[in-house]
C-alpha cells in the first residue's frame, strides 16, 4: 500500500516521525509535508505565489518533501507531482493537540485529510492531546492498528476519519468511542494589551468550550479519557432544508432600497 503522510506542524515535528515508523507496518510512505508550522490555517491554499518544495535529509536518511505551503497545499502537490505510484491512504498527523469539536474547521491537520477524500482517497487525521512533553511514540503505536482496523472494515467507498487519542489513553488501556463531534461553541475570548507605544493589541486566549451538554460527543469522551472515532463527510449541504426552500418564491425583480 503507498501511503501519503502529512501533517500541519511541520516535517520536523516528532508526531510526525513517530507515525511514520509505525506506519511502514502498513505500507510505503511518503512524507510530503510542510517545511514550518501551519496549525490553524484551516483548508488555505498558495495560489498567488510559488509553491517552493524540497528534499529534505537526515544524513543518508531522506526524510521527504519539505513544501512551503499548508497542509491541503502539500496534498495537491504530492498527488500532482511528487507522489508515484498515487497514494491509496492520506493520513495527517500526528497533531500536537486535540483536534475535536469545531476544531476540525480550523484544523490544517484535518484539511489535509479532507482534501485526500475530495480526491477520492481513504483519508485518516490523528490527533493527540497537547503535552509538552508528550509520548508520540506510544500515540503511534496506538493509532496505526486502529487505521489498520479502519481499512480492514470499512466499505468500499473512499471515506474521512478524525482520530484522537487523549494523554490518558498513553498510560494504560483504553476504549475507542465511535462518536460524532462536538458543535459546542469555543470561547471568544481575548486578553486586551498594550504594546511599548501605549497600542492597544489583542491575543486569543483559546480557552476550551465548557464541558458539552451532550455526553454522546468526542469532547465528552475525551474528557473521559477514550479514544474518539469520528466519520466526516466535507459537503456541508442542508439536505433536509432543500425541499423546503425550493417552494420559496425567490428571483424576480431586484430589490429596490426605500426612499428616504
């Protein structure tokens, strides 16, 4: 199996290289990854300038494609030009903090994963909660046998996946929920500052969402200490508001604005 291996923190991040040792157990893998950190751009794309791309080494040892761009940037270009034979599992990670909830809308990690389904690849984020000095050895060996069982059941139809594995799972045995993401809202809130000029700045504090009503979400077991399975899918159609908008009565003239 040829396996394309991406991130969004960067080719030189320990997740990174933990995940693709283990990953070697399923398949040959191409790292194609981006040369800095990219967290939080979301699905961004370079389309107005170069997209620069390199070999990187350690020693002998060719560590892959360094590409400065984000992380659905290093997809397009692994399957366009670098990658041969084309990819048949994009895995994304691992991610220095959790990927849950609405965090997928923000995540490069998860952006690469999702630009691999649009291509009509399998296509797996793995995530692990934040530790500054955390095991991704251990993460690793945790989540490959969970993609090899990924792969063996799913059906035949490319499909999306959000893996995340909290610091507790590392320390013992642990439960894998299959559960749908959380929609509790993040905080919105900033710390207001003042720079050496008297300026006023703002820094987000990024503070969690409070714990989520619904205990049937991947906030609720994380928190719980589980890891969390969840299938994605990136058509945000309301199909069940469809039949009732087409009965609107919509086009015709213009709106005009009200006279004063």
């Amino acid at each position: 199996m040829q396996i394309l291996l991406t991130n969004d923190d960067g080719i030189y991040a320990p997740g990174l290289r933990a995940l693709e040792q283990q990953l070697q157990k399923l398949g040959q893998v191409e790292v194609v990854s981006p040369l800095t950190e990219q967290s939080g751009v979301g699905h961004a794309i370079t389309y107005l300038t170069p997209l620069m791309a390199r070999e990187l080494f350690d020693g002998q040892r060719r560590r892959g494609w360094a590409v400065e761009g984000s992380p659905a940037d290093c997809f397009k270009l692994a399957v366009g030009e670098l990658c041969r034979p084309r990819p048949q599992l994009v895995v994304s990670g691992i991610n220095s903090g959790l990927n849950a909830g609405i965090n997928v809308l923000y995540s490069g990690t998860v952006a690469a994963a999702i630009e691999g389904a649009f291509f009509g690849i399998t296509s797996i984020a793995v995530s692990l909660e934040y530790d500054e000095q955390a095991r991704y050895d251990v993460a690793a060996r945790l989540a490959v046998p969970v993609i090899a069982q990924i792969l063996a059941q799913k059906d035949d139809e490319p499909q999306l996946y959000n893996l995340n594995i909290p610091l507790a799972a590392l320390e013992g045995p642990a439960e894998i929920r299959v559960v749908p993401m959380s929609i509790e809202p993040w905080g919105e809130s900033f710390e207001k500052r003042s720079d050496p000029r008297g300026r006023p700045y703002y820094w987000a504090t990024g503070k969690s969402p409070a714990p989520p009503r619904d205990a049937g979400t991947d906030l609720a077991e994380l928190r719980a200490g589980h890891i969390t399975l969840t299938p994605l899918d990136f058509d945000m159609t309301r199909r069940d508001k469809l039949s009732a908008m087409r009965r609107w009565t919509l086009g015709g003239e213009t709106a005009k604005p009200i006279s004063a």
